[in-house]
C-alpha cells in the first residue's frame, strides 16, 4: 500500500488494556499493512456490550476522514451468528459481529453486506475473520475468496422516544464514564412538541423535575440535577461534579419524561 493511501482504522473492544488480545490484533493488523493508522477508540466498552459499542462507533465514525476502517469487536466469538459483516456506509467502512450492531449504527441498512464465517472450533476464531474482511476492503475489488453476501443479518428496532400532545416519554440509551445519562430525545423532535411552552423534566416518574435546561455544567451549582442538550443534539441528565445515574438509580432504559404546559402551574 502506497504512503498516500494511507487508511485509518478504529477499533472497539471490550477487552481492556491488560491482556494480549489487543497486541494480537495489533499485530496482525499491521502485518496486512504497515501503513495503516490504527486508533483505538475504546477497549472499555462493558464485557459483551455491543449497544454500548455501537453507540461509541456510530456516534465517532464520521468525523474520521472518508474510507476509514471501524473494527468492533464485542461479542465476536459468542453470538448467535457466528461471522463477521463487513459493509460500506456513509462513505466508511465497518467489520462488526452479526449480532445486531449492524443495525444500532446504520440508520439504514446497507443493500449490500459481505460476511466472513468464524471458525467456532477455535477459541478466538473472529480473529482470523476480522483480518480476512479487512484484506478485502483493501483489496483491489474489495472482495474476497472467504467473503459471500449476508442474509439473514440480526437486526434490531432502535427504541424511539413517545411523543405526546403534551410530552414526550423518553429512555436512557447510554451511561457515560462520568455517569451521566444520555436519552434518545433530541433537540429537534423537544423543540417541536414543546412549541414554546414551558416544561418540567422528570427522572423517575414526577420526582425530581428540572424546569430549565442548562448550556453547561456551570449554570448549576456542585451537587445539582441538570439536563442538557449534549453535543450530539440529544437531551442528557447529569449532576455538576457528580454521579447522575448512581445517585438517581438510572440505567439503559430508564424513562425520562418530558411534559409541556402553558400554565405558570403545571396541571
């Protein structure tokens, strides 16, 4: 591969920094091609957690140049699927387990996707598929001999947000390293319910309203309940230099309720 084709590659593991999964893939990466930038996104995402590492690749991958590689490689070796998909979305490139992930970062489904079958008589067999989908996608023809077009891919629904004339119900869809909760509400669909009125968010049912949503941490004092739209446009709950989802019990799919009203007192 020549300097000027120069591909970034990502990769999203579970595995930590501890042990010698990453140096073998490391490895074996370089070995095709001396001349890949290998980034590591994360190799904390929780053990066999593939939402959690969709959510990371989905919410990263475009701000990588176009032609990028992302690699995840959570619950490779034990989902249902044994193979892994290799596919071309937005002008990137992605080697995911069949396990559904496919679905949790695409918005649309690719009209072409490509497997590789994991050998399950070996315990770390998506290794040898992760190395062979990734020879084709610097292939010539981004093809090769081990690879058949996929069917039957596992999909999931992502969950949407209930909107309401007066409210929209909402769900905790990822909890960062700080705690803080981030929901499937966004900007756009609370600005467009809420036509203007005034609001109350609340964590847990109708305890713990927020009436005013925050720019930043700062506009609340330390120890306060805040919510805010986050970077990616979507509605996050946090506790300025604390822990929001241990010290209001929230977790991936707790609701979070959003309700509009015209009164001074909400009714």
């Amino acid at each position: 591969m020549e300097a000027n084709n120069t591909r970034f590659v990502t990769l999203t593991t579970d595995w930590g920094n501890q042990d010698y999964y990453l140096g073998m893939l490391c490895g074996k990466l370089y070995s095709i091609s001396p001349n890949l930038k290998v980034v590591e996104l994360s190799h904390k995402v929780p053990t066999y957690n593939y939402m959690h590492a969709a959510f990371l690749i989905k919410h990263s991958f475009s701000h990588f140049p176009k032609g990028s590689i992302h690699i995840c490689m959570v619950n490779s070796d034990t989902s249902d699927n044994m193979r892994m998909l290799f596919f071309e979305y937005q002008g990137h490139y992605f080697i995911t387990p069949d396990n559904g992930t496919i679905s949790l970062i695409a918005d649309v489904l690719p009209e072409v996707v490509h497997a590789i079958p994991v050998d399950d008589t070996r315990s770390f067999g998506s290794m040898d598929s992760v190395t062979l989908a990734l020879e084709a996608l610097l292939s010539d023809n981004g093809q090769t001999d081990f690879a058949i077009e996929a069917s039957g891919i596992k999909r999931f629904t992502p969950i949407l947000p209930v909107p309401e004339n007066d409210g929209i119900t909402g769900s905790v869809i990822y909890i960062d390293s700080y705690f803080n909760a981030i929901t499937n509400i966004t900007r756009d669909d609370f600005e467009a319910i809420r036509k203007s009125r005034k609001y109350s968010i609340y964590v847990h049912r109708f305890s713990h309203g927020i009436n005013k949503l925050s720019n930043s941490y700062k506009d609340v004092e330390k120890g306060d309940l805040l919510a805010l739209f986050n970077s990616l446009g979507l509605l996050e709950i946090a506790v300025r230099e604390g822990f929001a989802a241990q010290m209001y019990n929230l977790s991936v799919g707790s609701n979070i309720m959003v309700r509009f009203y015209d009164d001074k007192i909400l009714r």
